[in-house]
C-alpha cells in the first residue's frame, strides 16, 4: 500500500498549482457570500456553489484524462515501474491521488457552505451529504476519463468522457426512461444542483453503483494499461 500512496503523493505534488487555484476560488466564494445579503439573494449564493462544483466536477476530468499522459512524458513512470510496482498499484495511485485533490476540494467546500448556506436556508448537514454525491460523481468522471486516456489521447479522451456521461442523460430526456442512472454522474449531482429544494435527490443506490463502476473502472484500467507500451516517448 506505500507504493500507491507515494505515487498519489507525487500527483498531488504536481497538480499542486490547480490545486492552490482552486482553494483560492472557495476561499474567495465563502469570503463573497458571508458578506453578502443572503435573505434577499440566496440563489446568487446557491449559484456561485454550483459553480465551484461543476469546477471541482471538470478538474477531476482534466485530471484523470492527462494523468498518464504527464507521466510518460516525463519518463517517470518507467523509474516507477522498474522499482517492481505493478500496474494496477500504479492506477490506484493515480486514482489516490485524485481522490486526495477532490476530498480537499469537498471540504474547503463544505467548510465554507457550513458558514453560509444554513444562513439561506439550507441545512449544513444535507450539504455535506450532497457533497458526498459531489464526491462520488467527480471521483466516477476521474475514472472514466482515465480509462480512456490509457489508448487515446486526452482531448480525445476528454471527449469520450463526456459523451460517455452525457449520452444516458439524453437517452433519458428523450425516452423518459431510468437511462440517466446507468452512468449515474448527473444522477447524483441533481441534488446538489437544486440546493434550494427541500428534498435530497441523492440516492444511496445510485451512490453505491457509482462506486461499484469505479472500482469496475479501475480493473479494466489497470487490465488494460498491462498491455501498454510505457517505453514509447510522447511529446
């Protein structure tokens, strides 16, 4: 287990100035809000929340399609991969690694909407349940977009990610069917997007396959990174 937590360490050293950047615009959001007027516009407030979640949402996708991509550009992974780690250990450190910039994106996030949103009305303790939706769906995003990116390039995998979600949620739109739950990331986030409603949308089902499709994900991932050529250079 050492191996996985010292490369997810690594990623997060690298992605350290996303990071930063994005724990600035939660600070810079909790910082707006707690000084605004909240009785007269809660849903400005519920939308600059929304906003950093889809953000959170889009760098767990940036992150996963261009994880491996860094590494064999800087040939790391070759020194890694040398020192006996095997492959699977090597995506789960990868997928540490973007669970750990996640988590700490969820709670600066939840931090700042305990402080303000109970003053708009909504309960701390369902916004952190939502944040678990957040969570999960950014975490499924990280892993889908991985797993693409083992055999394309990341725009294209990029691409693929995002038809991949999108795809059942028109199939539901346009049937009125349970299409939206088989890739359930909008699923989840239904709630967090409607934080003004006073019925969580987020349901434990749909979390737990969710997680059950990462760790699906993950496998596959790491079945068909076995079969990749790591010598290749890339530019």
């Amino acid at each position: 287990m050492k191996p996985v937590w010292l490369i997810a360490g690594n990623f997060v050293r690298e992605q350290r100035w996303p990071i930063v950047i994005l724990l600035g615009w939660v600070a810079l959001l909790s910082a707006a809000a707690g000084f605004s007027d909240l009785r007269r516009s809660p849903d400005d407030v519920f939308m600059m929340f929304q906003q950093v979640a889809v953000y959170i949402l889009v760098f767990s996708l940036f992150f996963g399609a261009s994880a491996i991509r860094n590494e064999l550009r800087t040939r790391r992974i070759l020194a890694v991969l040398s020192k006996g780690i095997s492959r699977r250990q090597y995506i789960a450190g990868l997928l540490l690694g973007i669970v750990t910039a996640v988590v700490v994106y969820c709670l600066a996030l939840g931090a700042a909407g305990s402080w303000v949103l109970p003053q708009a009305g909504v309960p701390a303790a369902r916004f952190w349940f939502l944040l678990l939706g957040l969570l999960t769906a950014s975490l499924l995003t990280a892993c889908l977009a991985l797993f693409f990116s083992i055999f394309l390039h990341p725009l294209l995998a990029t691409g693929a990610t995002m038809v991949s979600v999108g795809v059942p949620l028109l199939l539901a739109a346009v049937w009125k069917s349970p299409w939206a739950a088989v890739i359930p990331v909008y699923a989840i986030l239904q709630g967090f997007l409607d934080l003004s409603g006073h019925d969580v949308a987020l349901r434990g089902w749909m979390v737990l396959l969710a997680w059950g499709e990462t760790g699906v994900l993950w496998l596959a991932s790491a079945w068909l990174f076995s079969w990749k050529d790591v010598a290749v250079a890339v530019e």
